[in-house]
C-alpha cells in the first residue's frame, strides 16, 4: 500500500470505485488499484500461507524466521499473513514479488529455508527450491526460467473461480478486496435492482445449494421474500461438520470478504436486515480473520445502518456455535442459534415460513454464498456458461486420502471424478490400487473404478445411484476396508445422531451392532449368537430402509446411505467378513488369525505368559503353539513376540 | 375452507389449516402416535403417524402436514406398516423386557402398539442402554430405562407447569429424560405434581408406591390403619367402575377397606369443610388488615411447592391454612386419639386421593411432630385399585356401608373442590356467610360465559364487591397473576390455584387417562353428587357446626394448635 | 474467579436465551469446564432452568463439566484420518491413558477429545496435544510422544 493515508484510501475505494457507475471504463484508477490490490508493490511484498493447513505444516514458524530475518538484514518489506491457495500438501507457501517483477510462489518453506530463499530472491536470483511457479502479469516483467504457475498439473485442470483470490491477497484487507473488483456487485445490487430481480437473477443462473440437497437457491430466496414479516433473517451455514471436508474454512480464512459481501446481496434479496455467520467455535482462526473483515467493513460504512448512503440496513453478526453434526441441519441450526437443543423440527413449515425465532429465514452454507457475488457481477449468462446442462458452476472439494496432491479443489460441474483424482490429484500416492472414492459422510457414496467417468453433476450422480454430498472427496487404495468404513460412518452417525427421533436414534445404535459384529469376533461365540449376528445382518437391508424411509432429518435419512452404498459396491468384502471371518485389507484386527512359526520360535514363553484367554500352549525351549478355537484374536501375541514368530493368517 | 382429500381410496372433507392426523382420526382413521399430545404443537419425534402421501418422496408424518386439497393418502400400504412395526421394534430393542414386573402392565401404550403392530418375535438384537432408576423423590420414581423419549413429560413440566424440572440430557443413542447434573428428583426443582406420570406412555413415570407399606401396615396386630378417603378418589372410582349416579361413593370403599382390614375409614371431605371454612376466615382477616395482592389458596401441595420454589415474594399470600389430608391426620392423632384413649404412634393414617403431591406433602418437615407423622402413607387412586385387587375385592359384590364417625360426612362442596372453581366458590360462599346479612341478601356466585377465557367473578356482600378467580396449571396462574400485577389491579382477592389441569378431577394420581374425557366424567360425578346433597355449603354441614361449637376458635385445645399451624418456607433446590 | 465470571456475564447484558451458549463458551473458555455452581449462577443470571442449561449443555461435544488434563489430546478421527490408522490410535490411546473420548485420567494429566477432521488431511493421521500439532502418526510414533511427555513431567519437582 502506498504512503496514502487509510482513510483518504478508503474515500477513494468508497467514492471513486463502489459508488461510480463509471469505473470500469476509467483506465486510469486501474494504476491505482493494482497497488491497493497488491498486484503491483513499491517494495518487497513477501505472502506466507497461513490458514489452517499453512499453519499445521509450520507456516508460523516460518513466518517468524521471515520477521527476524527482514529486520535483521533491515529490509523494508511488506509481510502479509496470508490465505491458502489450495494446494494444501504445498505448505507452507512462501509467495514473494519484488517491485515490477511477477510474484513468485514456492512451496514446502519451512523455517530452515527462509534464509537461503530469501538471500537468493532478494537478489533477484532464483533459488534451487521447490517452487509452484511465477504469477502471470501483463503490468509486471516476467521471471525467466520459471513456469507459470497457473499451468502447475495441480492447477492446471482446475477452474478457479470461487478460488479465485484465496492465496493471493490479504484475507483481512478490505482495500485490497476492494481493488480486486470486491462489493462492486454489492454496491450495484442495492443502487440497481430490486430484491425481486435479484432473486430472478439468481434463479436464473441455475445455482443449486451445495450444501447437498442441491435445491435452487433463487427459489429458496424468493419463498422468504414473498413472505410478509416485520423481521426475517438470512443465515450462512459455516458449520461445515463433515469429518471429511475443511473447504468452506479454507475460504472462509482466505477470503472473508467474499462471505460477508454475498451474505449482504443474499439479505437484500430476501427483504431482511439481520444475517448470521453460524461457524463453529473451534474454528479460531476463520473467525478472527472474519471478524476482523467485518469490523474493517464497518468502518467502510459497507455493513450496518443506512449502507453507503442508500438507505440501506444490513447487520451481519458471527454467531460462534457449539459442536453437533447435526448442526448443519436447518432447523438444528436455528435452534442452536436460538440457544436450544439443536433439535431438527419437522418441515412443513419450512424455515422460509418459520425459522429463526418463527420469522421467515433463508440458511445457506459458505460455498453456495461465495457464487453470489460473481453471479451478480458477471450475470446469469456467464454462470451457466460453465457446468453441465443440470449443475451449473464449479463444485469445490476437499481432496484427500491416497491421493498425490492434495487441498482444496475447484473444478467445472460436468468434470469427471477420475480426471479430478489423475489429472488433478496426480494419481495414487500409494503402490497400492485405487478402490474407491468416498464423497461426504452425508452422501455415504462411493466412486468405484468402473464409475470414474461420472461427472460431477446432480443429476449423473443420481443415475449412477450416488450423491454429491457436501465436497469430501477422499481417495482410498485396497489398503482401506470398506466393511471397517462403513462401521465407521455408521459409529459417527450413531454418536452424532441428536436423540429426537425413534429410527435414527435407535436405528443407528442397531446397525453399527450388525457392523461391529461383522468386524469383530466375540469372545465367545455361541452359538445363538451367530444365531442372532445372522438375524442382524439379514435386517440390515429392512432396517436400513425403514431409517431412511422415516427419519425426520436428512441427518438421520443419510445415517444408512454408507452401508446401503457398501453393500451395493462392495458385497464380496461384506460376506467374506461374514461368513470367512476374514478382512482381506487386514483392517479389522479382531478377525486375524494367528499361528506360530516354529522355525522361529524359540520358545521364550513371552506370549504364552502374556496371552489373556490362555490359548497358548508349549512348554520353555520348545515352539509354542496357538489353539485357534481359544484365541480371540487380541494380538497380543504378536506384539510381544522379539522374534517374529508370530503370523497372521 | 373446505377442502377434499382422498385417504385409501376413500374421499373425504377437510378443512384447511387442519393437520393431516385430526383430519383422519376425525374420520376415524386410525393413526397410532406416541409423541402427539392433544393442545401442544406436533414435534413429529415418534414418527408412528406416517403416512404415504402420492407424489412425496419419503413417508410424512401426518401429526405436522397440513392438509392440501385433493392429496392421496395411504394409511395402510406396505411400506407404511413396514415402517410403524420396525420403530416399535426398535424402541422394544432397547426396552427391559419386564412387563410381568412392570406396574404399567396392561396400561402401556408400547405394550398396546407392538400387539396392535403384530410384533410376534424379537427382530433387533442388541445392547440396552444402562440407566439407573430414581427413587429419590418422595413422589414421582423414574425408570428412565422404560423411557421412549417422548417429550411428553419434558413438555408438560416446562409448558404447563413452567418447573422444567426434568429435560433431555446429552445427545443421540444416549439421551436420557433426567434432572440436572442427573443428581435425582429429591434435589430438582420438581413440584411433584405428578402431571408427568399422567402423560407417559410407559412405566418410566410412576408413583413412588406406598401399597406395600399399606399392606404392611394392615397386616400389623399392632397398628390400627385409619384410611382418609378424599371424595374426589370415590368419584374418580366411580368413573372406572362405571358406577351409577347417586349411589353411595365413600360406602363401597368404606365397606371394601374394612374387609381389608381396616380400623376406621374417614371422610376426608370433613376436614375439606374445616378447610374452607378456615380459609374464608383468613381470607376475612386478609382483606380487613388490607394486605397487598390477593391470597392465594393454599389447599394444592404442587402450587405451595411451587410457590417456595419459584414465587418466594407470594409466601405471605398463600392462606396460612393446613390442606384436608393434613388437616384430618391432624385431628386423627390429637384429637380422635384422646378421646378415644389411643396411642398416636399406633395409629398409621392413610390418605386415599387423586393426587401424587400429597405424598410429598405428607413427609414434609413441619408435617411430622417428635417422629409421628400426620399422615403415614398417601395412596393415589392407581395405588388404590392395586391394593383392592390384591385383597381379592370385587367392587360389584361389595355391599355400602357407611363411613366412621367423627368424620364421617361432608358437604355438597367437598366434591366441588375437585374441580377448577369449586374452591372459589365455597371460599367465597363461606365469606358471604360471616359478613353478609343472610336475611337481606343472597349468596350468587356467576360463571363467566366462557370460562376459557375468563375465570373469575365478583362476589357481592353488603355494599362491597369481591373479586374471587381460579386457574389450574401453574402456567395459567402464573400468566394471570402476571396480568393483574401489570395491570395493577386489586379488584381480586381470591385466587383458587390447582396445579393440575382442571383441578384434582385432572390430578397426577388419578387413573392414567389420555386426553381430557376422563377429567370431565369425574367432574360430573361430583356434581350429581352436589344436586342430591342436603349440606349445601361447608357450613351447612351439621357436624362442622359441631365442630366449631366446641373449638370456638376454630382450633381444638392442647397439642393440636402447633399441629395445625400451616408453615411456608422459601426454597433453595434447582431453579 | 468470581469478578471474572462478574465480567462474562456483563457482556450480555440483555439476559436473553440466544445469550446462553456464547455465555457458557465464554465461561468455559476462562474456567476450563462448567461446574455446578457456575451453571446455577448462569440460570439465576439468564432466568433459565438449571436443567434446561444442563440439557443443552450436554447436548454440544465442547461442553466440559470436569477440567481437562495437563496434556489435552485431541485426536482428529474425520474420513481421512480414519483410513490411515486413526482408529487403531484411538484404541491405543484409550489403552495406554485408561480413558475414553471426553474422560481425563485420575492424575490430571491427560485428557482425551475425539474431534472430526482439524482440516489437515493430507498430513493424516494428526491430533493436537496443547495447541501444538503432531502430524502423520503412526503407533509408534504416538507411544513415543507419551512417553516423553510422561519423562517430561517426571523431571519435573
């Protein structure tokens, strides 16, 4: 930023940007903003990933030896406390522009390299580490000898959109978000269209909610807004409660104005004057960079009473919630904000009749709200433009598991699943073969080899008889087993289930008894319990039908859609459980069975004394043997023995 | 508007606006529910009342859908009943198989549906969740272990009663209905109406019983169990008897108890008389010391209790006046004992009644003197039939005889008090007889035209007016004595409180009854009985004239005064 | 103690039921878990039923009513985790400190909290002891890390 007092900045942004229609067209305010935005700096700007994963990875660290480093060699730089760009495994990422040179981005910068990093890029040297690529500019030389970073294979095959500006400028700079092109679309929503249009507009562009259900948010919009009531209220669901998932945190750190400004459009479009960030307490650090944006939009008078002049009234409020799965459901969410129970209530009536506090409410999760302003800005047209006949847009996902490269992803819809994991992932990590994807916990579904071509669309989904879920996307190898899997989505609904109605309460609590029973061995069977393990399993099917068919939120609706997904995909596995006793990936522990190699055994007697059923024979000197039908299969054995006697069948 | 649904093929009106469930059940349709209550916002939490609505995805609940014109339902498709059987046989998966042991046996509405469902054979197999019962209360036991979570209990405590004494502790698989920190009833805020016993489904609510130590009692050469019959139990009986208008109530069970082995059987009613008579002579002195707000009836165990707990700054307006159960216990042990040369401490008194705060009422502190108790054991009216049905009696081949002096008898209003109003009334009745110049005026106490909306009266004596209200449940009088506070009147200077919906016809030791039939059939059993009475008022009863003819004040001589001052206390215990 | 809970409860000062869960983070976040005492003081403050609090205070995971351990193990149990090996950790962890998801061991010393995805999946499986991260542990790995903290403690007076 240049030596311009904040306030004349902000007079400027404010004056001469959000409120002139005029501004697109005048060439000569762009100088300007490239300094504001942070495209161009007058001295060495140094950007270290700091989100979550930036800062796990030791970006903290790093940060400080950049600090200590730049005053001990007392150079002036500016040094920004950055968002994450994506590629999580990068971390931490050091991005480095010097005046009138692209910016430079490098990876994997741990405190130790800071020095030699810095030493040679200063200098204008390019350092022999691992780097993403330069940043392409027009304004800006260019660095020889080094690729783009836009054609790295981790971006290359993405379309960023919603992406766009994480990673690349100061989360909690409300100038440079500005300069970016930010509350443009805001300020020209309220001074140009009524809330009607904009949820016509909306419609119009075909974007569905992310959050799972995949149900028109214009729609959904306009249902509040035809609503008569003295109060209604918007609601931006960034729970974000799926174990498998961090992308709505990601973006949320990285880019929190984006957030607030859709949450402003969003809560004109439905007539109302109040709207909610719920998020998850835990999450620290997007709601200090959060709050921190909204105070900084306060000041810009862009929040609050009488907006810019317009007459406008808008307050958003960080509502920090407790933690319940189930709060990403509606109308546990609203209850949860109303300091209750996160208890789901039956639909009708929908919460765009009576929601928060009975007013009409709109809720609507982060990834959904980030299109907003884009949409606005660049219109319907340009929002369909991408995507497939059905879903429009781009789709954001949390890539993990057995993958190369890992992050936070955004593709078209219509890409398919196996480009995301080979083109985009970069294929197995592992030696081991792919054998699945797993979207979400909500969706339960899996992506088997003989799918990979499906796109990522609504409706593709459907025929394939999957979901989309809310944008976990984590890729398992033959190492994982799938029967271990689903028990543990089944223990995960059953422990985050809230208790209210009979089939997810006591339905759930039912089926993971059938799956731990198919994972484990008893320790004494009996034989009425094979009798009822049998029973179980034959009722699985039914019963998870009946769950499905009855529960009274869509938690409790997807609680069997894992087991269902994995007996459909993957019933080889599921009866070599059952009627094998065996768990082929070796998962299941309790199903191994144990034998002694006498060649190795030396007879120390150290297994024999330890094992707790007593089904360890042999005398000291002489190999000692294993009577299967006592052991129980604890391996303890195993872990005792010095000589790797012990097996595992 | 009215509008037309097609249920199983079948059309059928409705009106817009209704659920889904009243419109089928009104055409008689039957819906099997467990979470719905009749008054109360559906929760749609049992999901029992699923139904298959043509062009819906998934099965609705018909408690919460309203009705849409021209939709197609199916009550009884496949999918429907598959869906209903398999949630009573997952609730029954985590249910003590104990119903031979169980006191609800025969009265389980989880019982009732897996027969109705055709459940034949155990289908989930599993863990039971471990829980503890709690006996801590002197009042209400819970077995949390028979709970289905309905929400039933849970609502009416907080939206009736406004106690919330018990609510949903922790989350999913082991949510459990339970008092705060789960430290038990005893320590809660409970008022031990017994509200939450009336609306369980199951056994997870009961009375803590006193059966057996009846029972024990009757079986002691030594001790002489003298049974308080409160009317509105004999009315009650009445009910499930299905006896016939104007036979004699008390003379049955006084007949049916002696064959028990009972040393005398009283009229609880007699003391209820003493009461109100009491009562309007407080009343008199409130109003002559011109102390602020109106008095408060005292006579409930559940609003006194609540009033300690909740509404200290209303302590000096409750009437300083002890309840029919402790009042008779008290005259039993002093008074009855002297002159018929008896050891109190060998005499246990049994109160009959329809309430379950009686029982905690009857071990309160200042209700026991040097270890002897005014009253020993309280058995509710379901205590009652067990007990009868344990000694082998049948009601029908039981000849009336007549209950035993000195109490033997009450007035019309005995009876009246059981329902909302008819304390105010005897209240006021009793005020008008020591202030009004009986030649000149006459006693008139006018219903408002809508007793939903207004319940209270004005009382004319001399040239003055008094103002004499009544409410049942605790929210009702609290909602009202807010009212008037914010409207600053003193207009009223009576206020009848029942904690129980409707008074003790809708007590929580009446017979388990859904809905408000019940109530309203006790309620007419009373008044048959007041048409034919000849002791119109507490006064008129000849052997409370007796009474007061002997202990002018009102107060019989000796140990008894300390007896019978009634004591409040502020309270402490979980808000 | 007392004038700090004095200052939470000024912050909201509107006394109204939506305050509730943001006054007992807020709490929590001083005293380290939600007593008795303090969860009566919070219903005399809010006029909310002690049970009522109680209810939904059990209904979070975050709500504590006993203190945490000296090491406070989070062990993050999401999707990722799970497929490398985060169970089995579970289950040793659970072995070695005797205690389950949410408990804190008769010593003090450490308490365990399962947690769904800390949003590090690639470095899985990871928990937090203390704030700090420890990445991609394996069985090993994690008997380790327990046994220098215990070292740590024991070199300690």
């Amino acid at each position: 930023m240049s030596s311009e007092s904040t306030q004349d900045v902000r007079n400027f942004l404010v004056d001469q940007i959000l409120l002139d229609p005029g501004r697109d067209a005048a060439v000569a305010l762009k100088k300007q903003l490239s300094y504001i935005s942070g495209d161009r700096v007058h001295k060495p700007m140094i950007y270290v990933g700091m989100a979550t994963c930036g800062r796990i990875a030791g970006a903290e660290k790093t940060f400080k030896a950049i600090k200590a480093y730049l005053s001990d060699h007392q150079i002036d730089a500016d040094l920004v406390e950055g968002g994450c760009n994506g590629f999580c495994q990068a971390e931490p990422i050091v991005d480095i522009q010097l005046p009138g040179k692209a910016r430079l981005s490098f990876s994997h910068i741990t405190d130790d390299l800071v020095q030699p990093l810095l030493d040679d890029v200063l200098n204008n040297i390019i350092p022999d580490m691992p780097a993403l690529g330069q940043y392409r500019s027009q304004l800006l030389q260019q660095w020889e000898q080094m690729p783009f970073i836009d054609e790295h294979p981790y971006f290359k095959h993405q379309h960023k959109v919603l992406l766009e500006l994480c990673g690349v400028i100061d989360p909690v700079s409300v100038s440079a978000y500005i300069a970016k092109g930010g509350y443009w679309a805001f300020t020209d929503t309220i001074s140009r269209y009524t809330p009607a249009r904009v949820c016509d507009i909306i419609e119009n562009s075909g974007l569905a909610g992310r959050g799972g259900g995949g149900y028109s948010t214009g729609k959904k919009w306009r249902l509040a807004l035809q609503t008569t009531s003295d109060q209604k209220y918007f609601v931006c669901n960034a729970v974000e409660s799926d174990p498998g998932s961090y992308m709505n945190r990601a973006i949320i750190e990285s880019n929190p104005h984006r957030l607030i400004e859709a949450l402003l459009i969003a809560t004109y479009a439905i007539g109302a004057t109040k709207a909610f960030i719920f998020i998850r307490k835990e999450f620290k650090l997007a709601i200090e960079r959060l709050e921190a944006a909204l105070e900084q939009a306060r000041a810009y008078g862009i929040t609050g009473h009488h907006i810019l002049d317009s007459g406008v009234n808008i307050e958003v409020v960080v509502k920090k919630g407790a933690r319940a799965f189930v709060c990403g459901e509606e109308t546990a969410l609203n209850s949860s904000i109303e300091g209750k129970r996160a208890m789901p209530s039956s639909k009708p009536p929908y919460p765009s009749e009576s929601g928060l506090w009975s007013k009409p409410t709109i809720v609507n999760n982060v990834e959904t709200l980030f299109n907003v302003p884009l949409i606005m800005r660049n219109g319907a047209e340009w929002f369909q433009s991408s995507g497939t006949d059905i879903s429009k847009g781009t789709k954001l996902f949390t890539l993990s598991g057995s993958v190369k490269r890992y992050g936070t992803v955004e593709v078209p819809m219509g890409t398919t699943f196996g480009d995301i994991l080979d083109k985009v992932g970069g294929g197995m990590s592992s030696d081991k073969e792919f054998k699945a994807i797993v979207l979400g916990i909500n969706s339960g579904s899996y992506i088997t080899k003989d799918i990979l071509d499906t796109q990522v669309d609504f409706d593709a989904l459907k025929n394939v008889g999957a979901a989309l879920g809310s944008g976990a996307f984590v890729v398992l190898d033959q190492g994982v087993c799938m029967v271990d899997l689903a028990r543990f989505f089944t223990a995960f609904f059953k422990k985050e289930s809230c208790g209210k109605c009979i089939p997810c309460r006591e339905g759930t609590a039912r089926m993971l008894e059938v799956m731990e029973n198919a994972t484990s061995r008893p320790s004494e069977n009996h034989s009425f319990q094979t009798l009822e393990r049998f029973k179980g399993v034959m009722q699985l099917k039914g019963l998870a039908a009946v769950i499905k068919d009855t529960s009274l939120c869509s938690l409790g609706k997807s609680s069997p859609n894992a087991i269902l997904n994995t007996l459909k995909h993957f019933k080889e596995e599921f009866d070599t459980h059952l009627f094998e006793r065996k768990c082929a990936a070796n998962v299941c522990t309790d199903l191994r069975i144990f034998s002694i190699d006498v060649e190795a055994c030396t007879g120390c007697t150290a297994c024999f004394k330890k094992c707790p059923v007593d089904a360890i024979i042999g005398s000291p000197r002489y190999p000692h043997f294993i009577v299967e039908e006592k052991c129980i299969g604890c391996g303890t054995c195993y872990d005792v023995c010095k000589f790797n006697a012990v097996l595992i069948k | 508007m009215e509008i037309q649904i097609d249920v199983n093929a079948k059309q059928i009106s409705a009106v817009e606006g209704e659920t889904l469930l009243t419109v089928l059940r009104k055409h008689g349709f039957k819906i099997p529910t467990m979470c719905h209550m009749n008054r109360f916002s559906p929760t749609g939490a049992c999901r029992l009342c699923v139904v298959e609505v043509e062009g819906k995805r998934d099965l609705i609940t018909s408690c919460s859908y309203p009705v849409e014109q021209g939709m197609k339902v199916r009550t009884n498709s496949q999918r429907v009943m598959r869906a209903r059987k398999s949630l009573v046989e997952l609730l029954l998966s985590n249910h003590p198989d104990d119903c031979l042991y169980c006191v609800r046996n025969g009265h389980c509405e989880l019982q009732w549906l897996a027969e109705e469902m055709n459940v034949k054979e155990r289908k989930y197999f599993g863990e039971k969740n471990a829980t503890y019962p709690d006996y801590s209360s002197t009042s209400v036991a819970r077995d949390p272990a028979k709970c289905v979570l309905c929400s039933r209990c849970v609502r009416i405590c907080e939206e009736v009663q406004l106690v919330t004494a018990i609510d949903f502790i922790s989350r999913g698989n082991q949510t459990k209905v339970n008092s705060a920190f789960n430290q038990g009833l005893n320590v809660s805020s409970c008022i031990h109406c017994g509200q939450c016993i009336q609306v369980c489904p199951t056994a997870a609510l009961t009375d803590i019983s006193h059966v057996e130590k009846v029972q024990a009692a009757l079986g002691n050469p030594r001790q002489k169990v003298v049974f308080l019959i409160n009317p509105g139990a004999s009315a009650s009986m009445a009910v499930e008897l299905k006896w016939k208008p104007g036979e004699n109530l008390g003379g049955r069970l006084a007949a049916a108890l002696r064959s028990c082995g009972a040393f005398r059987v009283f009229d609880m009613g007699y003391a209820t008389d003493l009461h109100i008579v009491e009562e309007a002579r407080m009343l008199a002195t409130h109003i002559r010391a011109g102390k602020p707000g109106p008095m408060l009836s005292s006579c409930c165990p559940a609003w006194v209790r609540y009033v300690e707990e909740f509404r200290s700054d209303l302590l000096d307006n409750l009437a300083p006046v002890k309840s029919s159960q402790q009042f008779l216990g008290t005259l039993v042990k002093t008074v009855y004992a002297h002159e018929n040369k008896l050891d109190a401490d060998t005499i246990f008194t049994v109160g009959v009644t329809p309430c379950v705060a009686n029982k905690y009422e009857a071990s309160r502190e200042e209700n026991t003197h040097r270890g002897i108790s005014e009253v020993d054991a309280v058995l509710t009216v379901r205590e009652l039939f067990h007990l009868l049905r344990a000694y082998g009696l049948e009601m029908k081949q039981i000849d009336e005889e007549l209950m035993d002096e000195p109490f033997a008898t009450s007035s019309a209003f005995a009876y009246k008090v059981n329902y909302t109003g008819g304390k105010a009334e005897a209240v006021a009745r009793e005020l008008f007889r020591i202030w009004a110049d009986s030649d000149k005026e006459t006693f008139k106490f006018n219903l408002p035209k809508n007793q939903a909306i207004k319940r209270e009266t004005r009382v004319k004596i001399g040239e003055r007016e008094f103002g004499f209200a009544w409410v049942s449940s605790i929210e009702e009088a609290d909602s009202y004595l807010r009212e008037i506070a914010e409207e600053g009147r003193d207009d009223i200077h009576y206020i009848e409180v029942m904690a129980c919906l409707g008074g003790c016809a809708g007590g929580g030791g009446q017979p388990i009854s859904r809905g408000f039939e019940k109530p309203l059939a006790r309620k007419r059993i009373c008044q048959d009985v007041e048409k034919g009475h000849s002791a119109k008022s507490a006064w008129e009863h000849a052997d409370i004239r007796a009474y007061y003819n002997k202990n002018k004040t009102g107060r019989p001589a000796g140990q008894a005064d300390e007896w019978l001052e009634a004591r409040f206390r502020e309270r402490t215990d979980l808000k | 103690m007392e004038s700090d809970f004095q200052q939470v409860f000024e912050q909201f000062p509107n006394k109204r039921r939506e305050d509730l869960i943001p006054l007992l983070q807020h709490i929590q976040d001083i005293h380290g878990f939600l007593s008795e005492e303090i969860i009566k003081k919070v219903g005399t403050y809010l006029d909310i039923s002690v049970n009522k609090i109680y209810g939904v205070a059990t209904f979070y995971d975050n709500f504590r009513f006993g203190p945490v351990g000296k090491y406070h193990i989070r062990l993050c149990h999401g999707t990722a985790c799970h497929v490398s090996g985060a169970g089995t950790l579970l289950k040793e962890l659970e072995k070695i400190l005797r205690i389950k998801d949410g408990e804190t061991d008769k010593q003090g010393l450490f308490s365990l909290e399962v947690v769904s995805c800390i949003g590090a999946c690639g470095l899985a499986p990871l928990l937090e002891i203390n704030e700090q991260y420890y990445t991609n542990i394996t069985l090993e790995s994690l008997k380790e890390l327990l046994v220098s903290f215990r070292e740590k403690e024991n070199l300690l007076p």
